[in-house]
C-alpha cells in the first residue's frame, strides 16, 4: 500500500500551492475584463475571479446549490434599489428591460420568458397548468430535485395522476432514452427532465427526449437548473416545450430570481392558477378578462425589480466573458479535478466517464469512509465548501466548478480527499 507521502506526490500536486491562500480574488473588481488572449489564458481568468468577493481562505465549490454573483451584479441590485427607494417607484419597467437581454441569453423570444422567483416556481407553474385528469401520467427521472418532483407529487395528492420515474443510466444516453420510452402508455401526458442532473451531473439528451415527446404527443418540460449558466442555453432549437431554471445558481444572479420559457404557440396550453395586474391584456367589471397571449400572464403584481435588474447584469457579465468560454473552463476544471479523484484508492467517481454526458458537476464517494465525514472534513479542516449528496442513496460528495474556481481549487479538493481516505 502506498503511504499517503509518496500518493499524494504521484498525483502530481505541489503542496506549498495546496492550502495557502490564493491571490486569484485580489484583482480590482471595478475594471472591465481584459481580451481573451489564447497564449495567456490565466490572466483573464484570474481577472474573472477577481470580480467574485468570496473569501480568500475558503474555496467554493456548491455552484450547484448557490452561486455567488459577481460584483457588478451586487452592484447592481444596490444601486437599482436606492434608486428606486429615492423616488418610491416600482420599477416596472426594468422587466421589460431584462426580457431582452433574457431573450438573447437564452435564444427565445421576449413573448416566451416569464420572471419567477426560482426554478421551483418555474416547475409548479407548468407541473399544475398542464390539463391533465385522474389516471394521466407524467414521466421524470428519479433524480429530480424536490424543485422539480415535489409540484408533481402535489397534484398527484390533489388531482389523482400518476407519477412514473425512471433512473437516468450515466453510461448511456440511448439507455436513458429507451428506458424513458418503456414507461409511456395512451394515459402518458408529459415528459419532465433535469438537462443536467443535481445529484451527480449527468448531463441528458434533451433533443433526442424532445423528438421523442413530439412523436408521442407529449408536453416536454426541461427543469434546467443546473444547466442555465454552466452550458449555452438555445430555447429556439431544445424540442422542449417549455424551461425552467434558477438565477441563483450557475448564471450568478440575485437570489430570488428565477425564469420560465414557454414556446409561443403553447402558452394557452397552461392554466393560469395565479394570475394579477400584468396578467391580462385587457378587463372590464364585472365579466370581462382575458389573459395576455404572452408569458408574462404567469408574471403577475409587483416584483422585486431590483433583483431582476441583477439578474440582467448577470447574463451581461457571462456574455462578456463567453457562454462557450464559460462551458470549457468549467469543463476543463472538473476534469482537472476528475483525472486526480480517480487515482485515489477507494474513491468512485459517480459522475459520466463520457465527457458528452458531463459537464462542471463532479460526484464522488469512497468504499472506505462515510461520506459525511468525508464532506464534514473537507469543510471543517481544509476549508472547502462542497455539497452532500443523499439523494436516491447514492451517498456521496459533489463538487461544481465555475468562473470563480481555480486549478488550485481543484488541486486542493484532490489533495483533501486523499488525506482524509487514504490516511
């Protein structure tokens, strides 16, 4: 057995570099990102850290759970608020505002995005405006965070339909479209999807599943909390039918903040349960309503525009940088973090060894300790914020690396995990 020494030298890690604290957040906040320069790739992206106010001697790696957002987005929503405070106004403009900048980040168009305040309401939206009867089924894997199942379970409680489940196969993608398959009948009436799993990223094929909903006439709903951000978002082009997702987590947006698309020529398909000022295109007491013939019928009263104006500077600021950029360095940093977990005797990486199935989520867990401890340890003693995963059992411990993450982050994580397992 090799001594805990001589492994922690064969994956490569430098240990003055692992545990000091990293300069990388030192940058001024206040300066426009300088050019992607190819030949120098870190100094962009230490000037990317450089806009995130984290700690210094703590490394954050729960994007998944909770982004931070970057300065400029902070900001924002402060800067928006005193504003507005000073006038005592709403705001209500601001959401038109954001729409088009909403529209061009997700490539739909401004009639098919409604503000919510996370991907939760986005989901209970569509999960309880589908008609559906006593005995219709609805389809989603069993890796759905309580977000996405829980407003399903509900109306299976109060309207009598079935939910079915299905287990995502991280091995294969045309697996996880069969097995999706077998489970319709003529009672199926919607497909639900995670486009990137939350427990152990597994990223699906949402247009092969959209193709799939389309022969079989079904209502197909992407709940992409863990995709808007870390990957390009094409709404035009995705087959679904509609999209959730949180601003929150991988865009940096406010919390609070959240946003549905529905396609155009299917908005009168979903019940408007709530509705309120801003839902109607036109009214008269005591019979007259009718609903606008746009998304924003689900975006009722007044909002938090602030918060929506920090949503806004957070997709500019991913823009600025690059939403393909933005997939490759997540990218390159979970793999980076992957190649080094699996070298460590007693971990199993749980996430797709497939790099088309995967993205900047990384899971894992060891045959040799509990995977509290090892969680609990890496917060406790090496000052690394990583997420706890219990979901269907599968016990284990994830890790999200975005914009503000460094190698060094991932070689700490590394260098952590094989302390602790191999001792």
């Amino acid at each position: 057995m090799m001594n805990r020494k001589a492994f922690i030298g064969a994956l490569g890690l430098a240990a003055p570099t692992v545990f000091t604290a990293s300069c990388k957040r030192k940058e001024d906040s206040s300066k426009a990102l300088p050019a992607f320069d190819e030949s120098q790739p870190q100094s962009f992206w230490q000037a990317v850290q450089g806009q995130f106010t984290l700690r210094e001697n703590r490394a954050y790696l729960n994007c998944g759970g909770l982004g931070p957002a970057p300065k400029v987005v902070q900001d924002k929503v402060v800067s928006k608020m005193r504003e507005l405070q000073s006038v005592s106004e709403s705001g209500h403009s601001i959401l038109g505002e954001t729409r088009k900048v909403a529209a061009r980040f997700f490539g739909s168009s401004e009639d098919e995005i409604c503000f919510t305040r996370n991907a939760t309401e986005s989901n209970s939206i569509i999960a309880s405006g589908i008609p559906m009867q006593a005995g219709d089924e609805v389809i989603f894997e069993s890796h759905a965070h309580p977000g996405g199942s829980f407003p399903w379970l509900n109306r299976q409680n109060m309207d009598g339909i079935r939910v079915k489940v299905f287990d995502p196969d991280p091995s294969s993608m045309d697996n996880t479209l069969n097995r999706i398959n077998d489970l319709i009948t003529d009672r199926t009436k919607a497909i639900q999807v995670s486009h990137i799993t939350a427990p152990t990223g597994i990223l699906l094929d949402v247009e092969a599943i959209g193709k799939l909903a389309e022969e079989k006439g079904l209502w197909f709903h992407v709940d992409g909390a863990q995709s808007a951000g870390m990957i390009p978002i094409d709404f035009a082009n995705m087959k679904c039918h509609s999209y959730a997702t949180s601003g929150h987590k991988w865009m940096g947006g406010p919390r609070g903040t959240g946003l549905l698309l529905v396609r155009q020529d299917r908005i009168e398909s979903v019940v408007s349960w709530h509705v309120g000022a801003y839902s109607e295109s036109e009214f008269g007491l005591p019979d007259r309503f009718k609903l606008r013939p746009t998304a924003l019928r689900f975006e009722y009263g007044t909002r938090n525009s602030e918060l929506i104006a920090g949503l806004g500077a957070a997709m500019e600021f991913q823009e600025s940088i690059g939403k393909d950029r933005i997939d490759e360095r997540s990218s390159y940093l979970a793999n980076r973090l992957r190649e080094q977990l699996e070298k460590i005797d007693s971990i199993t990486v749980l996430t797709p060894k497939d790099a088309s199935m995967r993205r900047a989520i990384t899971t894992f867990r060891s045959d040799r300790m509990d995977f509290d401890e090892i969680n609990n340890r890496l917060s406790r003693e090496y000052s690394l914020r990583c997420r706890r995963v219990t979901e269907v059992g599968l016990n284990a411990v994830r890790v999200s690396t975005h914009i503000f993450n460094s190698e060094q982050d991932c070689d700490r994580v590394a260098e952590a995990v094989a302390k602790i397992v191999v001792g």
